[in-house]
C-alpha cells in the first residue's frame, strides 16, 4: 500500500457506509457503526433522516387508532428525539464525567431509533402491542450502545444515563397526560 493510501495515523482508510448500512448496523448493535457515526458530523442530516422516517412508520402504524396526523407525529419525534440527546449530555457528560458532544449524542441516538421502523407494522391485530413492546426495548438496548460509545464510557454508566434520561422526559409526560 502506497503513502498516499495511508491515513495520517498511517492506518489504510475506511469506506463511510451509506445512510441504510449505518441504520442496519445501528439496528443490529454494531459498535463500529455507532463510532463511525459519531465521528462523522456529516452524519447528523441522515440522524435527523432515521427520526423521520421513524416517525412517519410508527404514525403508519398507529393509523387505525385514530390520526393525529403524520405531521404531528414527526414533529413528536424530532422534539422527543432532541430532548433525549440533550438530557443525555447534561447527564452522561455533565454530571457522569463522560466526553461526547451534543452533536455526537444526538447523531448515535438518533440512529439508534432505527428499529422503529418496525412500526409500520403496528396496525396488524395482536402483533402490534406485542411489536411495540419488542421494538421498545430494542430501541432502549440500541440507545445504551450509543450512549456508550458517544460518551466513551461502560455500559453501566450508559445504562444509568439511559434511565435518568428517560425518567426525566417520562415522569412530566405522564404528569401532563393526567
């Protein structure tokens, strides 16, 4: 391999994935993919990409209940979506030590929403609560990888600012929906 092949801590350099390979990584937990997504500040348009197409699939999904509209559920997302990210940061990089930026969080987590895309399917009787839950969780596992990487820390640290995180978005939700 030539000089000129070479990155400049004399490392051949790495192919980007495109936008579906990063949301099939993302999806399938792969650290490589969450780290390449971190680093590359291009990435953020394909985040907010992930979290619209997202959207659009779980109001797809959620159709037969009743609409609220496409609109309002992106909408939704994209807030929900940003307020994780930031929460994240003041919690994993503020108060846990970790190193990530906003930017970066908000790139990881928002390719860690991708398998919601799997609400699409939300609709089909039965299936959908149990699709829910599943896709729930999975959401869940792949934002601790990418809180994890983000914020170069342990999973435990990651797993603790996945909770505080989340309980500091849900309980005044659940507040507001009384």
């Amino acid at each position: 391999m030539s000089q000129d092949t070479l990155t400049s801590t004399g490392s051949p350099p790495t192919r980007q994935q495109s936008m579906i390979q990063r949301m099939v990584g993302a999806a399938l937990l792969k650290v490589d993919t969450y780290e390449e997504v971190e680093a590359d500040r291009s990435a953020t348009k394909q985040a907010v990409a992930v979290v619209v197409v997202v959207a659009v699939a779980r109001a797809i999904g959620t159709a037969d209940r009743g609409s609220a509209g496409i609109a309002a559920a992106v909408i939704a997302a994209i807030v929900g979506w940003l307020l994780w990210a930031g929460i994240t940061y003041l919690i994993g990089d503020k108060i846990l030590g970790g190193s990530a930026t906003w930017s970066e969080l908000m790139r990881t987590i928002g390719f860690a929403q991708t398998p919601g895309i799997a609400l699409l399917l939300g609709f089909i009787p039965v299936l959908g609560g149990v699709l829910g839950l599943v896709v729930g969780i999975w959401v869940l596992i792949a934002g601790i990888v990418a809180i994890r990487q983000a914020l170069d820390f342990g999973t435990g640290k990651a797993i603790l600012t996945a909770v505080l995180g989340w309980l500091v978005i849900a309980i005044p939700l659940a507040l507001l929906a009384r």
